[in-house]
C-alpha cells in the first residue's frame, strides 16, 4: 500500500467499555478529540504533492523554476456507522491521528531514501559529462539552437541560443549555459527516474484531480514528455538504463502515432517567377508511415513538414518582402497533409517536382521527428535568405549527423537547389522520383500530336494549332489521382530540370572588350542565379533571374581623344533582375514579363558629346513569348527555341543626366536559340522612347528616341566553366562610342 493510503487507512472497529464508565469516558473522549484537532493541520493541507527539482551542489536554481506547484486534495472527515444506524466521528480521529503520524515517518524514510539514490546518480552522471565534455557537444549545442558554426550575416552569438523563450530551458541560464541547461536535465531525470512507484502512482492520481478542470495531462511537465530529443540523446550518450523512465506522454504519443515517422524525404518542388516569394524554389519534409513506404504512391499515408515564413497577408509585397528579409516574421512549421502540399505545387502552381529519399537510419528518423516535437512551437525569426525552409532541413540532419556539419557548408545565403546538391554530394540520397506538374502532363500530349502530325505530313491552321492549345489547358490530366490519395505512374520521360543537374548559383568573371576606342577589362561577381544564356541543365526552360550582381570595369585610356572615361567605374550593380516566359502557344498558363532593380552606366543622348553616368533604374516589362522547335521526345518541354515581344517602361534617376532624370517607354524585342547542348545564342532589340522634361538649353534635348541592339552567344566548356561573347551597339547619333564587344571567361562556383 502506497505512503499516500496509509494516510486514509483508518481503523473503524468499535471498542467494548462498560456501561458505568460509558458516560465519563464517552465525554473524556471528546475533550481529548477537540483537543486533538486543535493540533492538526486544515484537513485541506493533509496531502501535498512536493516539488520535483532537486537542489544541486551548485545551486542551480533554474531546475528549481520547473518544479511542480504544490497540489492540494481535498480531504473529508471520516466518520463510522454504529450498528444502531446513527452516525458519529467517534474514537477514530485519534487512530487516524496516529496512522498519519506513523505513515509521514515512512514516507520522509522513502524520501530519504530516494534522495539518496538521486544523488548517487547524479554524481555518477555529473563526472561522465564532465570526462566527455558534453555540455560543449555538438549534438547539445544543435538541439538547443546554438549555431555553433554556421556562417551568418545577422549577427547569431556563438555561446547562445537563438530561441529567447524561457519554457524551451529548464535552466533560467540555459539560453547562455548548455553547461547549465544540460545540469538541469540531469538534475530533472534522477528525480524522475528515484522516484518510487506509489509515489508515482499517487503523484499522477493527485495531478490528475488537480488538472481536472484546466484539461492538462498529468505527464506533459515531465523532461520526457517536453525534450524527448534531448533526452534520449543524453541516456544514450551516458549509457543510462531508460527501464526506470516510465511517464505517460500521451500527446507526444498521440502525435508520433498520428505521424508514424518510418521514412524521410526531400521533396524540391522549381522555381516559380510568377510568385515571387516562390523565385528561389521550395523545400520541404516528407514524412512516410510504413504503409506509404511499402508503397509510395499511396500517398495519403504521408505527411509533409513544411518549414516558411508566419508573414501577414494584409501587408504590400514591398513590406512582405522586406520583413522577410530582416527577420520581421516569425517561423511557421506547418505539418499538413501530403497530398494537399503537393497537389498546391502540381495543379495549383503547375510547378515540377523532385523527391528524394534521405539515407538515415530509423533510428535518425525518431530522433529528427522528437527534435520537431520539441521546436515546433517556438516563434523565431523568418530570414528569407538564410533561415528558411532550406536551412531548417540541413539543420535537423545536422542534429543526428554532428561530424558533417551540412549547414555551414553553404554560403550565407541558403537555396534550396544548393541544399539538394549538398546532400547529393555527402551521399544521403538514397532515391530519386520525378513527378511532373499538370501543364507539363499537357505540353507532353501537345507534343506527342504534334510529333503525330508532322510525321503524317499533316500541318494545322493557325486556328487549328490555337484551339489544340486551349483545348489542352483545359484538360485536368494530372500525376495525382481523381480521389487525391494516390500518386500516379509517371507516363512522360524525365525533363532536364533535375536540380542536382544545374550548374553552381555563384559566378565570377573577367572580361576582356572594348567599347568604342577604348579597351577595358571587366571584373564581375554573381551571387545568383541564372540567366538565359547560362547553362539550361536543372532548370526550369527559359529560366531568367538575377540577383546580386556588380561589374568593375577597368579602362585603358591612353589615346588622344577626347570625352575619356575614368580609368576604373563601378560598370553595374544589380539588386534583381529576371524574366517569366510563359509561351501562349504552350500548354503552360501565366504571363510573359520581366522587372529589374539595378544601377548602371548610361549615355542618355540628351546632350552632345556626354558622357557616361551611373544612374538608378527600374524597369518592367510585360508582352508575349512564343515556343518554336522540336522538344524532347517523349517529355513534357516545350520547343527549346523562343522568341519574345515585351512592352516596356523604365525610369532612372541620377545627378549625370540631363535634368537629373529620365523616363521611357517602349518595345523590347528579342529570340533565344538553342543550337546545341553546349551552345546557344541570344539577339534582343530595344527600342525605348526617353523624356527628361522640357529644357532651357538649346542643345539640350527632352525626348528623343535611344535603340540598343544586343547579342550575346555562350559555349559551355563544362558544368562550371563557360565563354560568352556579347556585343552590343546604340543607334544614338549624340554618342561618341556606340559599339561594345566583351568575350568572357565565366567561372561557376
């Protein structure tokens, strides 16, 4: 019988007295009652639950904040039933007084002896975390958020942790001390694990009716229940016998039962301009049950951990963009149905995508799956570029596989396409699948009647060809089945978008050119990403964004003419620039457009004889693309060449131009031509019309017309080596040097 019945194990046997001495000693019996009850506690107070904390040798006074608060139970006087039906309290108040009495004794035995036996294991605890230093143990320091090596541009401490949320700390240190917080845990774990059955037992009986009315679960304050992660990974690295850890965890058990986590994989869903939250692709976790990895297509057995941004959708683009860039949003895990992520990505997007299965044992699975538990209620900051869905992946592999330290492998900015080669790179792929999206389903049957018809000898009308095009944007083919639980065989080949294919994101250059009677040299650096002269291999076709980019140029002016540009000018620097090309002829929906940001160096032509200027321009573009060529066989591309007609309107402002801005409107005109695997060209007319406002100078002019033919012509030499020829001529009778020509070596790394 536990301590805790003792206490209500009352003897209610009457006792034989005499008939003379009833009457004195009934009376001498209730004085010595009342005045026993004088001495007593309130019945309210009787039973207490104590604080689970113990003091440590040194005063780690954070174990204490997560101590239980006392528990009181409610307590009724007992009474006994005499044979003649009446009711009276009787002699038992004192044998109850005795039993208490008798059975506190036992209980601080109990607590003595369990004290002891904590302490003796949590010496035995503290010196092998001593001898193996593992408060500084990579594992630690990950599973509390201590990025230890990861390179960042936003100022994380090495010695802290990112998460400022007490409750993920059991010590009030923990968020500066692993050495502390892993004391605490230690602390936390030999209370739990010498705690007595019946104590046990009587301290879930009592939390139970104390939590009764606020719907909490007795075991949820338990260290197993809150850091199973941690707390599995500390009983394994000591070698602790988890027998003696036995607390209910009924909503973590919930949860991993509803997850069922047997398999993880990495599903990559392109690049997708359209939305341009959705510029640099998307990473997210799929989770697989036994039933869903006996047979993958069954889908519905999956779940998908999606790691993005908490933003607001009432703020502008602007400000959504510029939150999540400084860490204006929170984080937000979302653990959703697989079938619904994926169907977003498929139907709604139209967007390709590329699973692949990560090679970790079951073992690294539960433990990940414990480490989400743990995490995902935290509210850290959203940072687009470095703390997003990419690095969240790379982060929780980096907590069950401490010696590769996946994430500071990367560059301060984490893309998903890098995360994927990463891990192609170490080896943790095990599988690949390809699932194409609906518009590509669609292009591949425009394909297949094309390749048809072309073979009979057959050519449709204009209007024949347009009505196939609506006809197959209208049809709903898509991988996923009707019922939306089952994946579909993939019926098309492959396309050449897989993102371990595409070349690295950063590129270096030098240039060697000249530009009128001038020679120069230019020195460029790319952070990202890709152009339409790049290398089209694990991309989206006609894939055209740019973003942090800048151009040094180096002039040789010595000659004897006149208007010399300085010797060394800032060329370029570019924020964003990029293209969406949605051919209308194409069974892919959206539209054609392009926008840039950017500085560059212009000759307006509003006066004779100037000179260049580094001015700030934005620009947008919207229009048509057309698809022409003879795609893949037996794949979902559209044709590889394509033209484009765009209407364009530009503004720039800056201190050399003539009223120190300019505005213009006009037709950008252009085709891109696939020659073969390693050579393609580009030709582009610009036919802009500038206005800088009316002018007092009669040389001045205010509005004139400014065309600018291009050409650029790439070879590839290999996957991070290119040569690539530009030239470019500006049909401006006011400027004095209207040719550029540049060949380029082009280094990707």
């Amino acid at each position: 019988m536990s301590i805790y019945s003792n206490l209500f194990a009352i003897d209610c046997t009457p006792t034989s007295i005499g008939r003379r001495a009833r009457l004195p000693l009934t009376i001498a019996g209730l004085l010595l009652t009342a005045q026993a009850q004088a001495f007593l506690p309130t019945p309210a107070s009787l039973v207490t639950t104590g604080e689970l904390a113990l003091d440590t040798a040194d005063n780690n006074s954070a174990s204490k904040s997560q101590s239980a608060e006392p528990t009181l139970m409610a307590y009724t006087e007992p009474v006994v039933a005499e044979s003649n039906n009446t009711i009276k309290p009787s002699i038992v108040s004192n044998t109850a007084v005795t039993s208490r009495t008798s059975n506190n004794q036992s209980a601080n035995n109990t607590n003595s002896d369990n004290g002891a036996k904590t302490q003796q294991l949590l010496a035995s605890w503290r010196t092998q975390a001593k001898t193996k230093n593992l408060a500084q143990h990579i594992t630690w320091q990950r599973l509390l958020y201590f990025f230890d090596d990861q390179k960042n541009l936003i100022g994380k401490k090495k010695d802290s942790s990112i998460v400022d949320d007490a409750a993920f700390f059991l010590s009030k240190n923990g968020q500066h001390d692993s050495a502390a917080e892993l004391d605490a845990l230690l602390v936390a774990l030999a209370d739990e694990m010498t705690t007595t059955p019946d104590n046990s037992t009587a301290n879930n009986k009592l939390s139970n009716r104390a939590t009764k009315n606020s719907g909490q679960n007795s075991g949820q304050n338990s260290v197993l229940c809150r850091f199973p992660a941690r707390v599995q990974w500390l009983t394994d690295t000591l070698n602790i016998d988890k027998s003696g850890l036995q607390v209910d965890c009924p909503e973590l058990k919930d949860w991993m039962q509803k997850l069922a986590p047997e398999q993880l994989s990495i599903m990559f869903a392109q690049e997708y301009l359209d939305n341009p939250i959705s510029a640099f692709a998307h990473t997210l976790l799929r989770i697989d049950s036994k039933a869903s990895v006996a047979d993958p297509s069954q889908i519905h057995h999956a779940v998908a951990l999606n790691y993005t941004v908490g933003g607001d959708a009432t703020d502008s683009f602007l400000v959504y963009a510029i939150k999540s860039m400084t860490g204006g949003y929170d984080n937000l895990i979302e653990i959703d149905s697989y079938p619904e992520k994926l169907a977003k990505y498929l139907q709604e997007d139209e967007r390709d995508a590329w699973t692949y299965q990560l090679d970790l044992t079951p073992a690294e699975v539960q433990q990940i799956m414990l480490h989400v538990w743990e995490t995902k209620d935290l509210k850290l900051p959203y940072y687009f570029t470095t703390d997003n869905c990419a690095s969240e992946v790379l982060r929780l592999i980096d907590v069950v596989r401490p010696q590769q330290h996946l994430l500071s492998r990367l560059p301060y900015a984490v893309i998903p396409s890098d995360v994927v080669q990463l891990l192609n790179s170490e080896g943790l792929l095990a599988s690949t699948n390809y699932t194409p999206a609906d518009s590509t389903l669609r292009q591949a049957q425009l394909n297949k009647v094309k390749e048809q018809r072309e073979q009979l000898g057959y050519h449709n009308s204009a209007k024949q060809t347009l009505n196939e095009i609506k006809s197959a944007q209208l049809n709903p083919t898509s991988s996923i089945a009707a019922d939306g639980k089952t994946l579909l065989p993939r019926r098309i080949a492959v396309a050449d978008n897989n993102p371990i294919d595409r070349h690295p994101l950063q590129l270096g250059f030098i240039g060697l050119g000249q530009r009128g009677y001038n020679n120069y040299i230019d020195l460029g650096l790319r952070a990202g990403y890709h152009d339409t002269l790049d290398r089209p291999s694990g991309f989206p076709q006609f894939f055209d964004l740019e973003g942090a980019a800048a151009t040094l140029r180096l002039y040789d002016t010595d000659n004897d003419k006149a208007n010399q540009p300085s010797s060394m000018v800032l060329q370029n620097v570019t924020l964003v620039r990029g293209r969406s090309f949605n051919p209308v002829n194409s069974a892919k929906k959206g539209k054609t457009w392009g926008a840039s940001i950017e500085a560059t160096r212009v000759n307006d032509g509003s006066q004779q004889e100037g000179s260049d200027h580094l001015v700030g321009s934005l620009g947008y573009e919207t229009g048509w693309s057309w698809a022409f060529g003879t795609p893949s066989a037996g794949t979902g591309e559209m044709p590889p060449q394509l033209c484009y007609t765009l209407l364009a309107g530009t503004a720039q402002a800056g201190r050399g131009i003539n009223k120190g801005y300019r505005v213009g409107a006009g037709v950008n005109a252009g085709c891109r031509y696939q020659i073969n695997n390693q050579l393609r060209a580009q030709a582009e007319l610009q036919l802009p019309y500038w206005y800088h406002g009316s002018s007092d100078e009669s040389n001045a002019r205010g509005h004139y017309w400014q065309p600018i033919s291009t050409l650029g012509l790439q070879y590839d030499i290999d996957k991070k080596q290119a040569l690539r020829l530009n030239a470019n001529y500006e049909w401006q009778d006011r400027i004095d040097a209207k040719e550029d020509i540049q060949l380029s070596y082009r280094r990707y790394f």
